[in-house]
C-alpha cells in the first residue's frame, strides 16, 4: 500500500480545492449535482462540531419611543446591558419595513439559484473587488469548505452606489442598504450614551462610513453532522447587522456554552464587533459565533458590516480615552483596520485581539 509523504498530500488536496473553485458553481453546484456524501474537504474536526449545550433567549431592544427622553434611557440601558454581557441583541421596531427586508432576502435567493453563467461574472476572491461572489473567502488558507455561497458588495462613505450591481438584487439590496445606514445613525447615538459618551461621539470616530454586505446561501446538506454553514469567529469590524430568514442556524457562544438564536420575522440582530471591543476596551464584548449546516434549505441570510471610510482604513484606532481612567488601563494598541483584518485572514478568523494587547 502506497503512503503518500506531506507534501504529496498537500498537493493533492490542493488539487482538489482549485477543481472546485474553477468550477465556479459553488456549493450550490455540488446539491444540484446530486451528491449524498460531502467532499472530504469540507469535513471539520469533531471538536469544532460539539452540539449546542443550552438554549437561552437573547436580549431584545424595541426602539419604539426613542425620541421620547424616558423611553430612550429604558433603551440605552438595555442596550448597554446586552452589550456587556452578550454582545448581541434582537431588534424590533427599528423602523425597515417587513417588504423591504423579505425583498432583499428574495433578491438575495434569486441571485444564487439563477443559472450559473449569469453568475460567474462576479465569482473572485480578490477583495478589492466591489462585487464578490465565492464559497469560502479563505478556502485556499483554512483548506476547509464552509457549506455556503455569498455574494458580497460594498457602499463606501454612506453612499448607496448602483452601478455595477447585479441586476438581479440591485434594487433590494440599495433601498435596503439605505434604509441601514439610517438604522446605523440611530443606533451610534444609542451606542455612544450607552458608554456614557456625548451622543455623535462614535459617528465623530468614523468608524462606520463604509457599509459591506454579504448574502449568504446555505443549501441543504447530505450530512449536516460533519460540517459547518459558517465556522466559528467573531467579525473583524465595528459592528454588524444581520437579517436571517426562518431557518435557525446561528450560535452564539456564551459563557462557553454553543446557544440557539432563534430567527423571528422582522427582528435585526446587532453584533458587537472585534474592533468596537477595542475601542470600548472590553466593555463592550464581540462574541464567537457560528452556523450550522442543516438538511433543510436553503437558507437565506444579510450580514451587514460597518467599517471606516476608505481614506480612514490606515487610520490607527485604540481604546477611546475617555473610558480609561487609573482602573481601567488601556488592555490594547493602537492598531489600523486593514492592519487588524489582515490579522483576522492570517489567523484564520479567530483569536486577533490577543495579538494586539
């Protein structure tokens, strides 16, 4: 029996993996061909497929009656508390209608389940792309297929651009993307007194002027058991917003502990990101998460991320100094976002902020 050495292995799996990216059909491609075992590469080890221990109930913040001085410190306080302690929290009545969130969750399925060649225009890794249509960003780094396909576009500097946008989702995405910049507006005020900060402080910092969104397609997988929709991380940004459809997939980890987050129709999912983690210096938590690959599908999703504006990517960022006092020293450096991002791809998507004490 022939044992293949290291770098005979490597390059077989090598092999495999650019098989599958020329293809440029994505995972998508894989179920209409019919498959009932998954590749072997997208396999995850055991350990990282341990089940949900508990199921607890998120934090939900209305927003109703925030211009209202009693109601709107009701909701900074809520606000501040799941901050802290979650990192996460569900959001009602932040003013997006239920049509234009089932639009862009449609626009989204319908971007993925057209016929391929109208896709693969899009299909690259290369991030400076505006419009990027893939299956595993960091495929060729982790070597480890995530059961999804994403198309992901950027609005930079709170402008909703729509030339270059596939037809297909142009319109859903854009008024969507308009009506979170909005969203994003409210909630950076809201943010900022939950800190205990002037109200515009956090939109002074310019943390938040580029708006990257990404819609996620998980098909249905023959073996569920042995791979993840989404591995675990936590976002390398300021802040994200994401938008699920009725399928229950996402995980978050609290207090050690893998925990259900239930979609419910028309609520927005706030996260709190690994660089507003910095800036707050561990007042404000990012939490690892993950989604788990399902036998029904597809299921839709919308993250949102929020990051400075391009001119501001170089721009170094540390703990804000009013937050530190001779108790609470400053835990992180100064460091620029695409400075931290590169850390997030190098490190395969977990343990950054550990780099940067």
């Amino acid at each position: 029996m022939e044992v293949k050495n290291e770098e005979s292995s490597d390059c077989d799996i090598l092999k495999v993996l650019e098989d599958f990216d020329e293809s440029k059909a994505g995972v998508k491609g894989l179920v209409d061909s019919g498959i009932v075992k998954i590749p072997k590469f997208f396999i995850h080890p055991e350990q990282k497929l341990l089940k949900a221990d508990v199921h607890l109930d998120l934090p939900v913040i209305s927003l109703e009656g925030f211009e209202k001085t009693n109601r709107r410190a009701e909701i900074v306080a809520g606000i501040r508390e799941a901050s802290e302690k979650w990192g996460f929290f569900q959001m009602t009545d932040h003013g997006i209608s239920d049509a234009v969130l089932d639009g862009v969750l449609e626009a989204g399925r319908k971007f993925h389940e057209q016929p391929k060649e109208l896709k693969i225009k899009f299909y690259t890794r290369d991030l400076t792309q505006r419009v990027r249509y893939c299956c595993t960003p960091d495929l060729f780094l982790t070597k480890l297929g995530q059961w999804r396909d994403s198309v992901s576009c950027d609005f930079k500097d709170n402008f909703v651009d729509r030339q270059g946008l596939p037809s297909v989702f142009r319109e859903a995405m854009c008024d969507y993307a308009e009506c979170l910049i909005n969203l994003k507006n409210l909630l950076l005020e809201l943010l900022s007194e939950a800190l205990g900060l002037t109200s515009d402080y956090l939109a002074r910092l310019g943390c938040f002027r580029t708006l990257s969104m990404s819609c996620h397609y998980y098909p249905p997988c023959p073996e569920p058991q042995l791979t993840l929709g989404t591995s675990k991380h936590s976002d390398p940004n300021f802040l994200t917003i994401l938008l699920q459809d009725n399928i229950s997939a996402l995980q978050i980890l609290h207090e050690n502990q893998w925990t259900d987050v239930h979609p419910v129709k028309g609520t927005l999912l706030v996260n709190i990101g690994d660089l507003m983690q910095l800036i707050t210096n561990d007042r404000f938590k990012s939490m690892h998460h993950r989604v788990l690959a399902k036998h029904e599908g597809p299921r839709i999703s919308v993250a949102s991320f929020f990051y400075p504006s391009t001119e501001d990517m170089l721009k170094p960022y540390g703990p804000i100094k009013e937050l530190l006092s001779d108790d609470n020293q400053p835990k992180y450096r100064e460091i620029s976002t695409k400075e931290f991002i590169t850390y997030f791809i190098t490190r395969k998507r977990d343990g950054c902020l550990s780099l940067i004490c």
